[in-house]
C-alpha cells in the first residue's frame, strides 16, 4: 500500500477501526455462547466440555492463522496472486486432515481421558462438538486469505461487513438450537461453524472485484522487486506459523495442567469465559497488527506516529478491562452477562484482575510483530513465541505442582508472564537487528 501523505492520527485511526470493529465482534462471539451454555442443562460439564473443543479447534486452526498478514505482505499482483492461494488451498486441505486424525476414537479418547485427565462424560461431548468444528479451520483460512487482500487495497470495511454476516449466522444458530434444548456444547460448536463459513462465503464474493483487478494486473520489475516463489513464501510463512502453532498450542497444555490442579472442573470451565472478556479489550490489539503491516511504509518511514497510537491505545484497553475487573462490574458481567452461577464466578474474579496488563502487551507486540513482518525479519517472531510458551508452560508447572494454585488462576498468572517475556525479547532482538531501519523520534 503506497503512503504519499503524511500518516497522522485520523488516517490510522479510519484505516484501523474497522479491523478493530471486526475483532470486537468476533471477541463477542465466545461470551455470546458461553451464556447460552450457561443457562443450558448442566452448565459446568458443557462449559467445559466446550472450552475444551474449542482449544483442540484453536491448534489445529493455527497454521493458518497468519494468511491474513501473509497476504497483506505479498499479494501485489496476478502472479503472487495465483502462488499465494494455491499456497493457501494446501494449507487448508493438511490442516483439515489433521482434525480428522484427531477425531479417530482411538486417537482421540486417550489423549483426553488419560492424558488430559477428562472425565468420559466431558470427553464424549468434547469429541462431538469438536465434530461439528470440522469445517471451523479451513473455513478460518478461506476468509483470511481474502481478508488480507481487502486489507492491501484500503477495503478495511468490507472485512467489517463480514464479520457482521458471521455474527448474525452465529447468533441466529445459537438462538435457535437453544430453543431446541439441546447440549450447550453443542449449541456453540455448531454456532461458530455457521458462522465462520458463512463469513468467509461473504469475504470471497466482497473480494470478487479486488481479485479481477489483480488478475489483470502485473507488477513491473524493479531493483527492489522480485517475483514471488513458493520458497519465498514458505521461508517468509514458517515463522509465522510457528508463531501461531505455539501461541495456540498453549491451550491444550492449559487443559492438561488444568486437569491435574485443584478444582480442575471449575477451572476449566471458568477460564473460556474469563478469556472471552480479557480477549474483548484484547482484540482491540490484536487488530492493529494488519494496521502496521499495511501503513508502515517500505523503510519504516511511518514508524513514529504508528508507535505513538499503539501507545495510546494500549493505556486505553488496559484502563477498560481494569474498570470492569476491580469493579462491581466484574459481578454484572460474569453473574448476569455470562450467567455463571455465584460460585463459577467467585472462581473468575481473581484470574481476570491477573490479566488487566494482558490488553496492553498484545497492542506491543502487534506492532512489534509488524515492523519485523514489514521488514522480511519474521524469525525473531517464532523466537519470541518460543519464551512465552517456555513461560507459560515454566509458570504453570511450578504454580500447580509445588504451591498447589487452582488452575484458572495459575493459567492467568501464566498467560500474562509469558507474553511479558516475548514482548521483552522482540524489544531487545528489535533493538540490536534493526536499530538503523527504525526512524528515530
């Protein structure tokens, strides 16, 4: 994307709030569920039932999480066009495979039976609604592939307008089978299947003019231009794969700790919903990465003001979710939003006051990662995510086996102290590869 005007707040802020409009939706999405599941037969079984499927789905899914960034990066053309999707199809095909695997019974009932330390119960619903996850994954891909073309071309809003199509077919999911009375697990699994197919469905057809464009169009060769390979984009994806598969991965070792510390069943229960309120301030965050990759400019010459607004905007989401967490509010949102019982909730209080800071450490590494994606130095980036998963996972280990935490509150303390730790190297590896390509204030 060329920048020729000076970057100022008001053009970031246009660029970004629509990204930022879609990853609030999206956050909406797991609260909106679990207060359906919450107010279904046995809540606490399906909430965990759920949380845990969920995870499996967010493993499985984490190859392809990174497209978007991906194809804002590279696709400039008809050929990086052609190279990137086909690049993308495969992904998805291995990846659905894998979910496959997974499903197998007798892959399947060990792992979360004597592994995880499931309850046969807990177990038969999870396999079953991570069923009904199947397409969630290669539908996640499809729509990021698009989204990120959206993105390369200023049509921010359109991958909004998405989002909007998946929330209503979600919603309209869930509020129909909770009619139907049937498994809360269930319920959720089925809701964000619907509707994530249904988004990338509508990313596909806002993209059908953008796609024309490109595929009619070549790019002129240049000293700095070179055409895109598949090795290019293999060595330039790895590590942002590697990133998301160990970011992601996280989330069944949480489970398997989880079910070995005290009240393993109400931790695991509790986390999801403690994670969909954290990941709603979160995402504000989590959407600004695509903002940097976009609007940084060829030598970083958009660096300042863009560093400048992620400094504003983390003070402001860490200020948010301090409100709601050390508050009152902390009742109304997990009593009657949610609608956890009085003593699921007691069990949420203390683990969404450890992760206040959380908001705020992911705006920092979002617009660490996208410097380092902007400038082709994407291995530091699998680096980082190596020390936040090494902490997450050091954290939890000493918090559960030798001062014996309750889990939720051991995954929290773990969640924050590792991505301190990923945030701290980037700074330094930052610092010390790309002093002389980071303008100075």
């Amino acid at each position: 994307m060329s920048e020729s005007k000076e970057l100022t707040f008001k053009r970031i802020f246009v660029f970004w709030y629509p990204l930022a409009a879609t990853w609030l939706m999206m956050a909406a999405e797991n609260p909106f569920v679990a207060a359906i599941i919450a107010r279904l037969a046995e809540p606490k079984f399906n909430l965990a039932a759920f949380g845990v499927a969920f995870s499996f789905a967010l493993i499985i899914e984490a190859p392809i999480i990174m497209l978007m960034a991906a194809s804002t990066a590279l696709v400039k053309d008809a050929d990086s066009l052609t190279k990137m999707r086909r690049f993308a199809f495969t992904l998805n095909g291995i990846i659905t495979l894998l979910m496959i695997l997974l499903l197998l019974p007798p892959l399947f009932f060990p792992l979360a039976i004597k592994l995880i330390g499931l309850p046969e119960s807990v177990t038969i619903l999870t396999h079953r609604s991570l069923l009904l996850l199947l397409p969630w994954p290669a539908a996640i891909g499809f729509r990021r592939l698009y989204q990120g073309i959206l993105i390369r071309h200023n049509q921010t809003r359109r991958v909004a307008y998405g989002t909007i199509v998946r929330l209503f077919t979600m919603s309209a999911i869930g509020l129909i089978l909770f009619k139907l009375d049937i498994q809360g697990a269930y319920v959720g699994a089925l809701a964000l299947s619907g509707g994530v197919v249904m988004e990338a469905v509508a990313s596909r057809i806002m993209a059908n003019k953008t796609l024309l464009y490109l595929s009619q169009h070549t790019e002129a060769p240049g000293p700095d231009i070179t055409p895109l390979t598949y090795r290019f984009i293999a060595r330039f994806y790895y590590p942002l794969a590697l990133m998301s598969m160990l970011s992601l991965g996280i989330h069944p070792l949480i489970t398997f700790f989880m079910g070995k510390s005290r009240f393993p069943i109400e931790s695991l229960a509790v986390l999801p919903v403690v994670n969909a309120l954290v990941f709603i301030f979160r995402s504000m965050g989590l959407s600004f990465h695509e903002v940097g990759v976009a609007l940084m400019g060829k030598k970083n010459e958009n660096y300042i003001p863009i560093r400048n607004f992620a400094f504003m905007l983390g003070s402001i989401v860490v200020l948010g979710l301090s409100v709601i967490a050390f508050t009152p509010l902390a009742r109304v949102w997990f009593s009657q939003i949610s609608g956890l019982t009085p003593a699921l909730s007691r069990f949420a209080y203390l683990p969404t006051g450890i992760m206040v800071l959380l908001p705020g450490l992911s705006v920092w590494i979002s617009l660490q990662r996208a410097l380092l994606v902007n400038t082709k130095q994407t291995q530091g980036i699998s680096r980082a995510t190596l020390i936040e998963v090494g902490t997450i996972a050091l954290v939890l280990f000493i918090g559960i086996t030798f001062f014996d935490m309750i889990g939720a509150v051991a995954a929290a303390a773990a969640y924050t102290l590792g991505r301190m730790g990923a945030n701290i190297y980037l700074a330094a590896h930052q610092h010390r590869k790309l002093k002389d390509r980071i303008p100075s204030a």
